[in-house]
C-alpha cells in the first residue's frame, strides 16, 4: 500500500508559471461575474463538460460551495467583496431554523422542493466562519437519521418516530401543496429516505468527532473505502469529489479515517496522467490537489497538477466549467459553472501556496 510521502516539494514552478498572478486574475473573475444580489451563476447540463446543451439555473448551493472554497482567502480584499455579497443573499435564501434547500426563493421550483442537509451545512458554516447570526440547525440535523445513526439527504416527510419538534414544523410545508410535493418525488431522481455518502462527510466536517456522530463516522469508513464508491452517492458522481470531501476531515485527526489515508492517497493518484491532470480535468485536478494537501501527501503530482491548472487558465481569469454534483444516480442532468470551477482551482492554488511557503520556512 502506497506511504504519505514526505519528501518536500520543489522551491518552485517554472518561471513562466505565477502563482499570485493566476490567483488576482481568479478572484478579480468572480468580484466581475458575481450577480448584484450575491448569487453566482450556474448551469445544468446533461455532460460533464457541459457543452451539449448548457442552462442558467438560479440555485443556492453553487454561492455558499464557492464562499467555503474562499474562506483560504478570506483576508482578500477581492474576497470581503464577494463576501459582502454573498452572506445577504444567503441569509435571505434561509429558511426556518437556519436550513437552506437547493433552490432560490424565485425559483419555480422553491415552493415544492424540500430544504436538505447539504445546502443547510454549507451554508451555515460559511456564516458561523463569518461570525454572523443565524440559527444553529446541528440538533435538527443531527436528529435527521436512520434507525443506523446516519444522516438522511433531506428534511423530509417519514412514517417514522423524530423526537424533534423544529423538524415537524419544517416539513408542514408540505402539507401546503400535497399533489405537488408528491409528484417532486415520483418524478425527480431523489426519494425521502435517500442516504449519501458525500452529505454525511459534509456535516461531519464541520460538526466534527462527537458522541451523536460516532455512527456517521462508522459508516463513513466502511463506504469511502469501496472500490466502487460513487455508488455510496447519489449526487457526487466522481471518486475524486468524493475524496476530496473526505480530505475536508482532515482537521479533525480522526483516528478510524487516518488509518485509511494511504488507501485514499493511492485512489486519487491512479487517477493522474502527466499532462493531463487528473481524469483530464481541471474541475478534478483542482479537487484532487487540495485533497492530497489535506492528506498529507507530498509528492510531485501535486506540482504537476498545480501547472496544469496554470495552463489551463483562461484570458479572463476562469477556469473552465464542469459538472461538480448530478440531480440523482441517473445522472440525467447536472449542474456547474466557470465560477464554480475557479472556486475550485483558486482553493487548491491557494493551498499549494501556503505549503510551499510552510515549506520555505521550515
């Protein structure tokens, strides 16, 4: 099985290559393209590159994604810019109890589409890094599970004991529209009862080791560890996704997850081609960089890849847009955009940065 390498990175890239440069150009691309009320823009595609056909979609979880991709770079100007954008529209967008659901409140969609875990998380947490006020939804969260300890997708309607009362005012609004609510799940890719792998990683990231999280990071460690992992989810269709939000643990030095690090590290390698990145994409390569830096890893792919998103930098400073997470397993449609993207590739340049100054000083 393949050990965390140690052995030190380069002093540095090329010299053609900028670091600092290619960062200004990111975020003066998203001080630019973020919409007066906050929101980033997102599309839905039916491919990963998003170039059969490509369609605006004004949703939540792209906005609060990118403003946690940023937090390595909150002391930007060009950040506290975005910044003070974007947690008004958050706050606008919560809904009771601190949640948040996919949609925006303007979205056709909003009034059947139930609020879920992963929306509230993101959401949530990027307003707690910013010291602002909003309802703690972890009890609820928390009280959101199975009869194993592990977390449901959604806030949903069950036939099923919850001893929460903020949870059963929450889902009353589904009493508002009944037919309406019970199409959204016959015909959407998504059930009531739906458990993924990607959202229980999430909470825990920013919940952490605790007494009412044991099951979650029991399940955890048997799932991320399949060789077929992106069955374990629904919505993150990619292993390296899947990684990399694993890799956000990290800071919580949980034993049971650091045990399988090696095993982690060795699946997004076997990922990498010279020249290409990883899985020849940009959206993966930024992913798989900054989760190898979470893990430990310390090898020359990590360099490689961190010149392969230099090149791939378009001339208005983005990158260039993919698919980060599907409506369900069928994958019939997912959604991405170039901001989405940067978010991405701004975060993992970003961390190379600061190892490789760690590195300097050291």
């Amino acid at each position: 099985m393949l050990g965390i390498s140690k052995a030190p990175l380069r002093e540095k890239l090329s010299p053609e290559t900028n670091i600092s440069k290619a960062i200004d150009r990111g975020l003066s691309y998203l001080v630019s393209h973020q919409f007066p009320n906050g929101e980033f823009c997102t599309y839905y595609s039916p491919d990963d590159p998003m170039k059969e056909w490509c369609v605006p979609d004004s949703t939540v979880f792209p906005t609060s994604i990118i403003a946690n991709t940023l937090l390595i770079l909150q002391e930007r100007q060009e950040v506290k810019t975005i910044y003070s954008k974007t947690i008004p529209f958050l706050i606008y967008q919560r809904m009771r109890y601190g949640t948040w659901q996919h949609f925006t409140k303007w979205h056709k969609l909003f009034p059947i589409s139930p609020p879920d875990v992963d929306n509230t998380i993101f959401a949530y947490s990027f307003l707690k890094s910013q010291n602002t006020d909003s309802p703690d939804p972890s009890q609820l969260i928390l009280a959101n599970h199975n009869r194993n300890g592990v977390l449901y997708t959604w806030f949903a309607l069950r036939m099923k004991k919850n001893g929460n009362s903020q949870y059963w005012n929450l889902i009353l609004r589904e009493l508002k529209r009944p037919i309406k609510t019970l199409a959204f799940w016959q015909i959407n890719d998504c059930r009531r009862n739906d458990v993924d792998l990607g959202v229980n990683l999430n909470v825990l990231s920013f919940l952490g080791k605790r007494k009412a999280t044991e099951p979650i990071i029991e399940f955890i460690s048997k799932q991320i560890v399949q060789k077929d992992v992106i069955k374990t989810d629904g919505w993150y269709r990619s292993p390296i996704i899947l990684y990399y939000l694993f890799s956000r643990n990290a800071k919580h030095k949980i034993d049971a997850f650091i045990n399988i690090y090696p095993l982690i590290i060795e699946n997004i390698l076997d990922h990498y081609k010279p020249d290409k990145g990883f899985n020849d994409t940009i959206l993966e390569t930024a992913l798989a960089i900054s989760s190898l830096i979470n893990l430990g890893y310390r090898g020359v792919e990590i360099e490689e890849g961190i010149s392969f998103l230099l090149r791939s930098q378009a001339e208005n400073g983005e990158w260039a847009r993919s698919i980060f997470f599907y409506s369900g397993p069928k994958q019939v449609v997912g959604w991405g955009s170039e901001e989405l993207t940067t978010g991405f590739c701004l975060e993992a340049l970003a961390l190379y940065d600061k190892l490789m100054k760690y590195d300097s000083d050291s």
